[in-house]
C-alpha cells in the first residue's frame, strides 16, 4: 500500500463557520472522531467523464478524409477526489483548515472564505531563500498584465529569478524547505493554499497532523521572510478590512458603469497552461458556441448583448461568468468571473490601490514615494519646436483616429524631421521593427502614442523603447538597416527631405553609437484639457521610471517626455 507523503492545506478566514465556507456542509459529510484536539469531517466524490470522437478537433479532422471507415474513440475515466475539514480547538481560539486530495475537490469551498496568500507566507517562511526556490509564478501589475513561469533546474535564490518585486507580485512558490525544517518537511508549495511533502521516511498519519498544522500556523504568522530576498513583498500589502474591500469594489463597479477604462484592463487571474486559450462571455446555447475572443478585453464584456450595466455593483461583476474552450474536447466551461479577471487601480483618501486576481492590494507609500521623488527630480518634461498641439490624427481611409497620422503631418510640417513610423528595421534577424516613430537632427528618437483608455494604452511605449534603444546600441545589424531604409524610402511625407543630413547622424555600426548624443522621447498624445506626469496612472509612472532608469542609468541616452493635445475626427 502506497504511503502518502504530499498534503495540501487551504486556512478559513477566522470568525468564519464551516456552514458559510462549505457547501453541502455538514450533510454531504462523514464525521471522524476527534484526533488529537481535532474534529474531523470528510466529503468523498467521484468525478465521471466520456469522451468520444466528436469531441476530438483533429480526430474530426481526420475522420473528414475516411467518411467510409473513420476511426471510433470512446473512454470513460472516474476520478475519487476527498474534501477534509480540520477544527483544531484551543483555549482562546478555534483555527479551521481544509485539506484536498484528488482533482478539483476544493470545489465546494468559497474561496472568498479563506485565508489569501496563506500558502504563500507559509512557503516565505519555511522556503530555503538561500539556494532553494525551485520554481516561481508572478503577475506584472502593468497595463497589459504579464504572468510568468520562471523554473531552476536546481535550487536557487530569488535574484537568480531575476524577480523585480516592485513590479511582479509572487502569485505561487516552489522550493525545498530549509534546514530547520527539513527533517519535517521537504519542500513547499505555496499560493493561497499550502502543499508541503513529507521526507522520504515519512509519512502522513492523523495523529502527527496537529504538529503540522502548528508548524504551518507559526509560519504563516512570522514576519521572518522580511528578513530575506522576500522582504519586499509588503510593497503590496493584500486588503483584508472588508469595509475597504466594499469602497474599492464600490468606486470600480461605477468606473465600469460609466465605462472609464483608463485604469481597468481584464486578465486570466491564474496562470494558464497549455495551448493558447479561447475565452467566451456566454455559455453554449441552442444554436451552438457562443463567440469566441483570443483576448479577455473589457470592451467585450460589457458589450455582450442584453449586459445590463445601470447600477451596477461588485457582486453582478462577480455573476458575469467568463468561459475558457478547450478545442481539444470540444468543451466549453466555466473559467472565471468577470471580477476575478479585473486589473484595476483606484485612489482612495489618499493611498493607491490595485485589483488583481480578485484581492485588493495596496500600493506601500514608500514605493509610491520613491516613485514620485524619481519623477520630480530626475524626469524632464521636453518642448520642442517640431512638436505641436492640435493636430488633428483622424485618418479617412480607416476611419479610425491614428498615431501614424500624427507622425505623418509632423513630418511634412518639419524638414528636420524624418518620419520612421512603420518603417520595417532589422532587429535580432527579423524586419519587422521602427526604432522610432519620429528622428530628428537634434538627436531625438520619439516614441509617440495616443492615450486613449489609460495606461492600457501607453504601457507598450516604455517596453517598446527600452528594446529598441537596446538594439540601437547592442544589435550589429540595427543602425545598417536604419540607414538602408531611409536611402530606400520613398514614402510622400519624407519627400524632399535632404537625407545625407540623417544618414550623418545614424552610425554605421553599433561600436560607432555615442548614446550620450541621443534621446529617446516619449510622446503621449491626447485630448484632454491638460495632461501631465502626476495623472498618470500610478503603475504607468512606475513603468515610466523604470524605463527611464534604464536608458539614462544603465545606459547613457537622455531621456524626456512631452505631452501633446491632439484633435480627433469621427473614429475611435
């Protein structure tokens, strides 16, 4: 008989019953006496599933050339899965954990009941910091939300994952516990719930259950992990004041209501294995699939047909079901909920907030100064003689209002000023690449682009920057193919420019860059009254000081920002 060395543990939110964390609780549950100051109790399932042919893509596929004799498939598979709900009673207090074993048997818990970040906090504190952290998963809180898998053949530190914990939130954590511990647990797994496994000569047993979940409960409670390369992990502190977690919910349901997405993206809450996924807002009717989207977009979900928006609160967002398909089984199924998929940051009294994954966390006042003090002493706001206000970006042809309009006009108003929007650049082998979307003879590599929905929109002008004036300077193949492109353009807003006085400026070879004789600008346009770097939502001026840094501190560029106000025509 096989012994079981692994067991994953969830911790109910103190004050709160089983009755309001479980459902189907106490009736769909066997009772086992108490062990050791624990009560016991145990809900056992099975999982049933077919599958046959037509619910296989490629075998359809297949099948499609062999109408006469098509291969036939058909499986049944049982899964036994197991709920454990573990009261451990004390003098002064009564601790209420879950344990699961099998597939999807945390599915009766609410998980808006437990404890958040348990397992994580467990596993800062049990995990050998120094050399052990096997595998790490983290959400970039930007505009376009980045959630990354990073994974060590052999144990290593959180430097050694190159984990920027400004930037990335810790979202799981995988290591080998460290000495201390070791003899007790081998290694950890932690997100909200906590999966540890035993040593080799180990086993789990009831009556040493107790032990293990004190060691987890100390643990959990220990600020040791401030102590480590984990000590920055405060500097977005998880809401737990329920009170608080209302106002938020409050002001970004009615942000939504009035469809301001300036600061409110969607984004899958947990990593997401696999293939591609395909996301719907509807589930399968009569007339089969609903539509699907490659992208969770928030301007598709609120614009599903009969969306009643008025009034509109955290709990509707929390009933909008989003679903994930699975072409392999031809299944669609529920996936998450709209407030779970909400990126979202808000001002509240003073101190800044952000939505991810369903937790509110707020934004520590240290790196929010350090921000603004980076911004106020180190970041110029640029004017330029070339850089003009109120033109207007609508493009006919589209019909949509365009960036490329606006560098376009730019180009034709200004002969110091050469137009490489769009411009096909050789970068790391593929001609696919700008650098710039405006250079001028004074040096200037401009990035411009329009904020229209926030920093949703000017999120990929800083990532985009840092890459090109990295390839600017290291790529041997960049300034060459600068130079052939501008010598083959032909382009009518580039006419009767004299081109030898840009092709002077760009080097010929990347030893030949004197970063010092450039800047990259960033060019944000817009349409409102005014626009400046403070209103700017917070983890775009983050995004903003990290570029910056980058390209003034590591390298040697100059660096600035210009705010214009553009005028827009009938599209977009």
């Amino acid at each position: 008989m096989a012994d079981q060395r692994k067991a994953t543990v969830f911790r109910i939110k103190d004050g709160i019953d089983f009755e309001d964390a479980v459902d189907g609780f106490p009736n769909a549950f066997k009772t086992i006496p108490d062990i050791d100051g624990l009560s016991v109790w145990v809900w056992f399932d099975v999982i049933r599933s077919r599958k046959n042919a037509e619910q296989v893509p490629w075998l359809n596929f297949i099948n499609s050339g062999l109408p006469d004799d098509p291969f036939e498939f058909e499986s049944f598979n049982s899964f036994p899965r197991a709920l454990v709900l573990l009261q451990r009673n004390l003098e002064d207090e009564v601790r209420r954990y879950a344990l699961v074993f099998g597939m999807h048997a945390d599915q009766p818990l609410d998980k808006e009941k437990i404890v958040h970040d348990f397992g994580l906090r467990v596993g800062m504190n049990i995990c050998d910091s120094e050399g052990g952290i096997k595998r790490l998963q983290t959400a970039a809180h930007e505009a376009i939300s980045l959630q990354t898998e990073r994974q060590s053949s052999a144990g290593t530190t959180l430097g050694g994952f190159a984990v920027d914990l400004d930037a990335e939130n810790i979202r799981t954590l995988s290591g080998i516990a460290k000495g201390e511990f070791r003899d007790q647990i081998e290694n950890i797994r932690g997100k909200d719930q906590l999966s540890f496994l035993l040593p080799r000569e180990s086993k789990l047993e009831w009556p040493t259950l107790s032990r293990y979940l004190d060691i987890l409960e100390t643990r959990y409670l220990s600020r040791e992990y401030e102590n480590t390369d984990f000590r920055d992990f405060d500097r977005f502190r998880l809401e737990n004041d329920p009170e608080v977690i209302q106002r938020l919910d409050n002001i970004v349901a009615a942000t939504i209501e009035e469809r301001d997405f300036s600061r409110i993206h969607l984004a899958p809450p947990e990593f997401i294995e696999g293939d591609d996924p395909l996301f719907a807002y509807k589930p399968r009717g009569e007339a089969g699939l609903p539509p699907l989207y490659e992208d969770l977009r928030i301007d598709d979900l609120v614009n599903q047909p009969r969306r009643r928006m008025a009034d509109l609160t955290a709990d509707r967002l929390k009933g909008w079901p989003i679903y994930r398909y699975d072409p392999d089984r031809d299944y669609l199924g529920k996936f998450s909920n709209a407030y779970k998929c909400l990126v979202a940051e808000v001002d509240w009294e003073g101190r800044t907030f952000v939505l991810s994954g369903g937790r509110w966390r707020e934004v520590s006042q240290e790196l929010v100064d350090e921000i603004s003090s980076y911004i106020e002493e180190e970041i110029d706001i640029c004017e330029r003689d070339y850089l003009v206000n109120d033109i207007n970006i609508f493009d006919p042809v589209s019909r949509k209002n365009r960036e490329a309009i606006f560098c376009r006009k730019t180009a034709v108003d200004n002969e110091n000023v050469y137009c490489f929007d769009q411009a096909n650049i050789l970068i790391a082998g593929r001609a696919q690449y700008e650098v710039c979307d405006l250079f001028s003879l004074g040096g200037d590599l401009v990035q411009a682009k329009r904020y229209s929905s926030g920093s949703a929109s000017i999120s990929h002008l800083f990532l985009q920057a840092r890459f090109y004036a990295h390839a600017f300077t290291s790529d041997q193949n960049t300034c060459a193919d600068m130079r052939r492109w501008l010598g083959e353009d032909e382009r009518e807003w580039n006419q009767g420019k004299l081109k030898q006085t840009f092709l002077d400026l760009i080097p010929e070879t990347r030893e030949e860059v004197e970063e010092q004789n450039f800047c990259v600008l960033f060019c944000i346009l817009h349409t409102k009254p005014a626009l400046g770097v403070g209103d700017l939502p917070f983890m775009a001026r983050y995004e903003l000081v990290k570029t910056h840094r980058f390209l003034t501190k590591d390298r040697k560029f100059q660096s600035g920002i210009a705010f214009l106000k553009v005028e827009t025509g009938a599209g977009d």
